[in-house]
C-alpha cells in the first residue's frame, strides 16, 4: 500500500475512535482543534444542536496582524487565549477537548495549555 494512504487512512481510523468518545453538548461544548502546516483552527461545538458556537483561527485578521507565523506554538498560544476569551464572554466555562487524530503535543498541547490558563476548564 502507498505509505501516504496509509498514513491517512490510520489518521482517520484514529478521529472515528476519538469522536465515538467526545461529544458536546450546549452547556459542555466540544473543544475541536485542527491544524495544518501553515494554520491552526478551534471551533466549539454543540454536537445535539448540530451548531459551531464559536470558531477561531490563525487565518482571522486581527490575529494575522499579531502573529509572525500561523504554523508555530506561539500562534496556538494565542489561538488558544483567544478562544478561552471569547467562550468566557459568551458564557462557556467547560468544555471537552477533541484533539481529532492529532497526538497532544506541540502545537496540540500549547493551545490546549493557554485555553486553561484563561479560564477554561476541561
């Protein structure tokens, strides 16, 4: 099998596994983080209603001006401070991580680290 199909194929097989597991909920919104080489994008999600309650990126303008790089731990700092901020001003205080395929480190992990520290909790 091509290594590059495989290497997909074992990612998606890892989000079905992680998703049957983490779902959110309107007082308890799902925590969704992706990333690309160049990006990183947070979402939070009300699985039962079926809606994006909130959604952030290193590709939103006034975080493009404050950032150098979108592909680096600093800007998932940032992505993830910012997002606590905005969850807290609406009114969310918990919610459950989906870290899709990705494995919890770097960037994964930074964003996660500076959500907490700004007040959410999970």
């Amino acid at each position: 099998m091509n290594k590059l199909k495989e290497k997909q194929q074992k990612r998606t097989i890892r989000h079905y596994r992680l998703r049957k597991k983490v779902i959110g909920v309107d007082k308890m919104p799902r925590l969704c983080v992706s990333r690309t080489l160049n990006n990183i994008y947070a979402q939070l999600i009300d699985d039962t209603g079926g809606r994006t309650l909130l959604t952030i990126s290193t590709l939103t303008p006034d975080i493009r001006k404050s950032i150098k790089s979108g592909g680096n731990v600093a800007a998932a700092k940032v992505i993830g401070k910012r997002l606590a901020e905005e969850a807290v001003k609406k009114g969310i205080q918990k919610v459950v991580f989906d870290r899709g395929s990705f494995p919890y480190h770097g960037r994964i992990k930074a964003l996660a680290d500076a959500a907490r520290e700004a007040g959410l909790k999970f």
